[in-house]
C-alpha cells in the first residue's frame, strides 16, 4: 500500500490527499496486526486502492480500453477476496456509473457494458455469496450496528493495542483522532 501510494496515487492526487491516506494507513493502531494474522483484509485494502487509483484515472484523464479492464480486474480480485471490499468496489462502479449519467451521458452507456463485464466474471462466485449470506443470516458473529458499536469499531483501529483507557478516556481518545484528522483534511 505504501509503495502503491507513494508511486501512483501521488501522480493521481493531490500529494495531500495520498499524505492523509498514507497517515491514515499508519495511525490505525490495529492494522498492523490485521496484516499479518489475516491476510484477506491487507488484500481486500489493496485491491479496492487500487481500483480507487484507476477510478481516478478514468475520471480525471479519460478512459482507455486497458484502464477500464485494469480497473474491472481490479473489481474482481477486491470482490473474490472479501464480501466487505465487494461493497466498497462495487459503490466506485456506481459512482463511475453515476459520473458519466450526470456529466457525460454519451459515454454512459460505455460504462453499462463494463458493468455487464465485471458482472459475468463474478458470477461463478455469486451462487457462493448468496448461499453464506442465507446461511449467516441470524448466526452472524458481528453486533447489530448501534452507537456503542460504532464506537467499539473506532476504539478498535483508533486506540493503540494494549494502551487501556477508562471509557471517558476511550471516548475522548476516539473523537481527538477524528478530529485531528478533519483539520487536517480541512486545512490541507
């Protein structure tokens, strides 16, 4: 992801932008525990990077057949690896989608058959999607989405592994982070 950032996001984006990534990256305090006891996860991240690089690419120089296919193959191995990177991927392919019906409608329909493509290559794997998706449904392992589990997420990837903190601390920890992170967003 480093070596990706520095070397192509930078020629892409602004050198701000891929510095804020970069931060990111590196200030989730338990990412680098993912990278090395679950792989799919270090993957997936880099595959929807990726993806995003060349969505970049597309929008701001125009597309070329090899972009357009970079970025569909892209799609897949993001796709393939992980059902969470498939959302994430697939929401570039509907904003792209979206892009070109709002501000070039004659290429509009270019982008549909891409979508088709990327479609017929996953669809070998959606038979499988939708039997975990029926299977897990009422014995899936992750809590219902509230505010408490919101805020056990961002104390997971905000909050340094083994640093304990009183609750009012964890709070306070979790929104300086977010905040430090609008303002410089904001400011840069």
């Amino acid at each position: 992801l480093f070596y990706f950032a520095v070397h192509k996001l930078s020629k892409v984006l602004p050198k701000t932008v891929v510095g804020l990534f970069l931060l990111s990256i590196f200030c989730f305090a338990s990412l680098k525990d993912l990278t090395t006891s679950i792989r799919m996860y270090s993957f997936a991240t880099l595959f929807v990077v990726v993806q995003f690089y060349y969505f970049v690419k597309i929008i701001k120089f125009g597309e070329t057949k090899k972009d357009w296919w970079k970025f569909i193959l892209f799609f897949e191995l993001s796709a393939y690896s992980h059902n969470f990177s498939l959302v994430a991927s697939g929401l570039l392919f509907v904003f792209l989608i979206v892009f070109y019906f709002i501000k070039q409608k004659e290429k509009f329909k270019q982008s549909l058959k891409y979508l088709i493509y990327a479609a017929l290559i996953y669809l070998p794997w959606f038979a499988v999607l939708i039997f975990q998706m029926v299977t897990i449904q009422n014995n899936y392992w992750i809590d219902e989405l509230t505010l408490k589990s919101v805020m056990h997420i961002l104390e997971y990837f905000l909050v340094p592994a083994g640093l304990n903190l009183s609750k009012t601390a964890t709070i306070v920890w979790v929104f300086a982070s977010i905040f430090v992170y609008l303002v410089m967003f904001i400011f840069n």
